[in-house]
C-alpha cells in the first residue's frame, strides 16, 4: 500500500526502515521524521502524516507480534508513537488545530 504518493512510500518500505531503525543499538524513537530521513526522503505536502503515523504504529506491533525486532525497542516506541497518534488525529477538520504537547513536538520535526 502507497503511505505517501508524493515519494512513493509504500508500507513494505516503511517496514524495512523500521527493521534497520530498530535494531540498531541506542534506536532513535521511528517518527515520520526518522523514517522519511532514514529513506532518504523528504515529506512535500505532509498530507500524509496522520496515515505514516499510523501505519509505522502498526508496523511496530506487527514487528514485535513477529518477534523481529526486541520488545525493550517495542515498548518505548509504542509509547511514543501513541501519543504521535493521539495528537494528529482529529475527529473535526474545522475545529481548531490540536495543539501537540512539547516533548512531541520535538519527535515531529522532518
């Protein structure tokens, strides 16, 4: 499945960043940012965000499920990626924007 049609992302790409990402020693928090940058890509309209968000939340689950990637890793990403989630996601397009907590603002940056 295309995550991002402006750099044709697909979700098998995302899953291989996820798998180099996450088994590295001291593994860096997978925001959109890590993986775009790990890709060697850049995020144009960033119309794809809440989808990426998503999808590498659960390509992680899917990934520890399988037992490819270690748990300690799992966990801290998740919780992370949770609150990525909670804060892009918005029931109403016309209400106001959410405003993103400060320690997840800095996990957003591309």
């Amino acid at each position: 499945m295309i995550v991002c049609s402006c750099t044709v992302i697909t979700d098998a790409h995302i899953e291989t960043a996820l798998l180099e990402i996450l088994g590295q020693p001291n593994a860096p928090i997978p925001t959109p940012g890590v993986v775009f940058r790990h890709l060697s890509k850049k995020m144009n309209c960033c119309g794809c965000a809440p989808l990426l968000v998503s999808t590498i939340y659960q390509i992680v689950q899917k990934l520890e499920r399988e037992e490819r990637i270690c748990p300690c890793a799992c966990a801290s990403a998740k919780t992370k990626l949770e609150k990525l989630f909670v804060a892009y996601r918005r029931p109403n397009w016309d209400a106001e924007p959410v405003r993103v907590p400060e320690d997840v603002a800095e996990l957003t940056s591309v």
